[in-house]
C-alpha cells in the first residue's frame, strides 16, 4: 500500500461517523457543559458577592512584612482551628492534622502569597493562603489547575477566597482559604491564580504559579444501600452512599424519570447527622455538578462531611425533594396581555410587564427561593420545531422589607416568540416541595 | 446568533470538524472530546462572532487552536516526538502515514489535514491559518515531500 492509499483508507475512517457525534447528542453535551460553566460562573460571582462565603475566616497570622522571609511565619494547626469557622468535617480533619503543611511562596505585585496547607479527597480540596496584603479587599481565584504528574489540566469548580474585611484592625495578614471541587484525586498539583481588586474590579495580579503535593490519597468507604422510597407516586433508589474523608456522595436512582426531557424530579437533599450537629450539601461540589453521568437517571448529591468528621454512627436524612409534573412544566407568557400560565390557567404569583426590549416578571419572595436560587425560567421552546434553548434573567431584588419583591428580567431577543406573541416557556421551579421523615443509619465502623 | 441557529451551523460543519480532528489523535473519543470543546468553546463566544458567514472559518481556527494544545499534552504523555522542520523523508517514510503525519512538525501537519481531511483549498487554508498562500503552498510542499507524496503542481496551488 502507497502514501496515497493509506490516504485515502483514512479519509475513509473518519467517513464513518461515532454516534456520539450524532447532533442531539452533540447538542445535549455541549449544552449540559455550557449549564455546567454558567452554574460555575454563579458559584463565582456569588463568591465575591459574598464576603463570607467558604468558610468566613478572618485571622491575624503575625505582622512580619513579608512572608517570604521563612516558612515559619504559616500559622499553627492550632491557631487556625481556633479562629476559623469551619465545617464540622473540615474541622475535624484539621483537629486530626490532616492537613497537610506546603508553605510554598509566590512572589506578586502586590506582595508575597503563602500556600500554607492544603487538604483534599476525591471530590474536594481546601488551600489555605497567607498573605502579606496590602490593600483589603482582594479576592483570589483559581485560575487553572494541574496534575503535575500528567500535565493535564484539572477540571474543577472554585469558589473564590476572599480577604476578610478588617475594617477596624490594623492587620497586614491574613489567612483565606480557597475551595476547590474536583472529579478525582490528584496528588502533585500545578496552580496557577490571579489576585483581582473587587472595589477596582481589575486583576491586580495574574499568572502566578506555585506546585505542590497533596498527602497519599486515602480510601474511600463504600456502603451498598439499595433501599427504595416513594414520594408523590414517584419512586427512588438510595444505591450507595460512598464516604470520603472530607465529603460524603450519595448515589440516588429516579426509577420513574428514565425517557423525560426534563426529570420530574426538580432536587433533593439529603443530611448527615451524628445525633448532635447536621450537616446538609456540600455547596460547591453540589453547585459543580461533577458527578452528572450519562445515565440521567442517577444522581449524585454531595454532603458537606466526611468520614474525618465522625465515627460514631451517622443518620442519613432526607431534607427535601421538590417535584414538578409534566403538566406544570411547559408555560406561556402572552405579551398581548401580559400573563403567564400553564395547563392548569394562569399563574397568579407573577406579574409581567414589557418596556422596550426587557419582560419583567415579579413575584413576592417565594418558598421555592428559599431552596432553590435559579430563575424560574430556564429555557424556551420554539413552537414550531420543539427545541429548547437556554435562556438567563437579570435578577433584582427588593428593598429588605417583607414581602420581598423579586424581579427576573429577561431580554426580548433572547425570546423565541411565536406569530401570535406566545413565548413557552419551561419552568424551573418546583410545585411541590416534600420534607419526608425519612432516614437510615450508616454504621461508619464497618 | 440564537442557540438554534448556532446548533444548526454546527450540524452543518461537524463531519468537517471530526475529520480534521480525528488524525491528531487516531482515536475516535479524542477527537470527540476535541470537537465538543471547540462546540463549547464556540456558544460560549458566539456573541464575538459579528459576521455570521465566516461561522465554519471560526469555528474551524478553534478547533485547530483546541486540537493544538490536546496534542501538546499527548505528545508527551505517549512519547511522540515531532521532527524538526529541516528533517529528511528518510526519518519517517519507515512509519505509518497515521503515525509519519503525528510526527510532522505542527504547522506542516496542519496544512495537510486542512486539505485532505477538511477538503479546504490553499486559498481557504491561507484564511484559515491567517498565512499568505504561498506560505501555505511552501509549507504543503515540505509536507508531502516529507510524506514522500508526490503533487501535481496545479493540485498544490
């Protein structure tokens, strides 16, 4: 066989097409992804929203001016427990120095970072940074990360780490920890992170660099559950609930949602409880949705507590499940005379109004909100082909004052209308929300 | 651009996008990963793109971009070594072409899987890769001559 054949044999391979670059799937992969990134991007910007977000901690380390002198300025295990708010787990794993030292430091623009420890499983890490900030205010973001044994970038989910506000304290360093959600461990980590002025809204450092290594990964503990439970006539499967050292995952079948475009299942949550303290989601690695397979009918729900936490018998709770039937999910927004209802009529908890090229939809601070932050629309369908495509609201909320108004403004272009002024809508937000007593105890000596 | 319309210039596109991407790896998941990442990459900045008619030379230069930088990684991780520009035929015409085109150097390559996987012409190569066409028509020729694949002139110009 010549050059040309083996041309000609190849151009022929790629004729034949994998399945799994068929169109809907490529569509529903790359929309999933795009859902994914915008869930991420919200984790982000609510980081800096919120000053305190992670874990809220705020210490004075020492007043050195400048960290890069020595590694013996990273704070002690003890100094750290005692003034950070962590969760229970977290707190635990450091109590028990799962911790592990780095103190690595990068020289910046606006002066020296530490790595002064880091922790990790197999769904999570947590940095903590020292600091010789000279200015409030910051934030740090990850930027990228690295196995630094392949050289392939780690997919990943952050929150952003926050430099307290010390308004009132003269305090030169402070310490911030940073979280990370991931798909697997790693142990040899290449980061890469930027500094950015909130107030100036500008990056104030980028690109800088630093390795480091994780403690040896320890295993995870497996318990098979296949316990069934039904809820509103649809049934669920708790397979098995996998314990890692600072996270729990809880692995769940919807037994009736297999052929659905959209589960009826909106979102449940689960808690662990060891008779004294309970903890709910694991926030960003729930928020990342890492753990999405193909197989839309099993779910993963993360748990802000690891077997670190506790060895005493644990409760696994179920909080809630909220549910939306198929005929509550398809809405319509008439802009002839500004409604929106579905199936069953009109939906009397909105109000709509369209100036120019903006629809504003209000409602007074629902249940569903307290729950389940995302705008009550997610996508809209085109009447004539059934597709749905992703939409977003800007979100604007009222005065503090009850009730709450909340308005969810959405662009006019971004709406596929029909010719009769019809948007169809599909609705996010659940119509029921069930608290169930229902819970099984999880033996963590076995 | 609206999602749909998005959707439906990337149905058009994506046996385009699988062919070139597919001879970077040999692999048929890879080159999927690839393409779903120039997908991705693409809605993400389709508000960038302000002339809709140039949709498949955007879309193409970022899965170019995105196969580059896979094929840095995997290159190191299975070992492959590229040859330098100035190599003989003699160094590769022992392999396999799957395995002689892994080897080329990046931008030689590149042209060769735009034309005979893409089915672009030295014209649309030069917009493609921002390079003036007698570059491209330089670079085509050094890479079959590597290949030890012989071209009426006509065909490379």
């Amino acid at each position: 066989m010549n050059r040309w054949d083996e041309l000609n044999q190849m151009m022929n391979e790629v004729k034949a097409m994998p399945e799994m670059m068929e169109m809907p799937v490529v569509t529903k992969r790359v929309k999933k992804r795009v859902w994914r990134h915008r869930a991420l991007v919200s984790v982000r910007n609510l980081a800096i929203a919120c000053v305190v977000l992670v874990g809220g901690l705020s210490i004075g380390v020492n007043t050195s001016k400048s960290f890069a002198d020595s590694i013996k300025n990273i704070p002690l295990i003890g100094r750290l427990v005692e003034a950070v708010d962590f969760s229970e787990s977290y707190q635990e794993a450091i109590n028990k120095e799962y911790l592990t030292k780095i103190g690595k430091v990068a020289h910046t623009k606006v002066g020296d970072v530490v790595l002064s420890y880091a922790m990790a499983d197999d769904k999570n890490m947590v940095l903590f940074f020292d600091g010789d900030w000279k200015k409030k205010g910051y934030c740090l973001f990850i930027d990228s990360l690295t196995d630094a044994d392949t050289g392939k970038e780690i997919e990943h989910g952050t929150a952003s780490a926050d430099v307290p506000y010390l308004s009132e304290k003269e305090i030169e360093n402070t310490t911030i920890q940073a979280g990370v959600s991931w798909r697997e461990y790693h142990k040899n980590v290449a980061i890469s992170f930027s500094i950015r002025d909130k107030e100036a809204q500008k990056e104030v450092a980028e690109n800088v660099k630093m390795t480091f290594s994780n403690r040896d990964k320890l295993p995870a503990k497996e318990y098979v559950i296949n316990k069934k439970f039904e809820i509103n006539g649809l049934r669920y499967q708790i397979n098995k609930v996998t314990m890692y050292p600072l996270s729990t995952e809880v692995e769940v079948k919807y037994l009736d949602e297999d052929d659905l475009e959209f589960s009826r299942t909106v979102d449940m949550e689960f808690t662990l409880s060891d008779g004294k303290k309970t903890v709910g989601k694991h926030y960003l690695t729930s928020c990342a949705y890492f753990a999405d397979g193909d197989d839309k009918s099993t779910h993963k729900e993360y748990l802000d507590g690891g077997y670190y936490w506790s060895k005493k018998k644990l409760k696994l709770g179920l909080k809630y499940v909220m549910q939306l039937p198929e005929s509550r999910r398809e809405v319509t927004l008439d802009l002839n005379n500004n409604t929106l209802y579905d199936e069953h009529g009109l939906l009397k908890d909105f109000k709509v109004k369209h100036n120019g090229k903006k629809v504003v939809i209000t409602t007074n601070k629902p249940l569903w909100d307290e729950i389940y932050n995302s705008d009550p629309f997610g996508y809209v369908r085109d009447a004539k082909t059934g597709e749905t495509s992703w939409i977003t609201a800007e979100l604007t909320s009222g005065e503090i004052q009850e009730p709450r108004e909340y308005q969810y403004i959405y662009e006019i272009k971004e709406l596929s209308m029909d010719e009769n002024g019809l948007v169809h809508f599909v609705r996010n937000y659940p119509e029921y929300i069930v608290h169930p007593k229902w819970s099984m105890e999880i033996d963590t000596q076995k | 651009m609206k999602d749909q319309e998005f959707f439906d210039r990337v149905e058009s596109v994506r046996k385009k996008l699988y062919a070139i991407a597919y001879p970077y790896f040999n692999s048929e998941s890879m080159a999927v990963d690839a393409v779903d990442e120039a997908i991705y990459k693409g809605y993400l900045k389709k508000k960038q793109l302000k002339q809709p008619q140039f949709f498949e030379t955007w879309l193409v230069r970022i899965l170019m971009n995105v196969c580059n930088t896979k094929y840095k990684h995997y290159k190191k991780q299975v070992g492959i070594e590229e040859l330098p520009e100035d190599a003989s035929p003699s160094e590769i015409e022992n392999l396999p072409l799957k395995e002689a085109l892994m080897k080329l150097p990046e931008k030689y390559r590149q042209v060769i899987l735009l034309k005979f996987f893409g089915g672009y012409t030295i014209v649309e190569i030069a917009e493609l890769t921002e390079c003036p066409q007698g570059t491209v028509a330089t670079r085509m020729r050094k890479a079959l001559g590597l290949l030890r694949m012989e071209l009426e002139e006509e065909e490379v110009a």
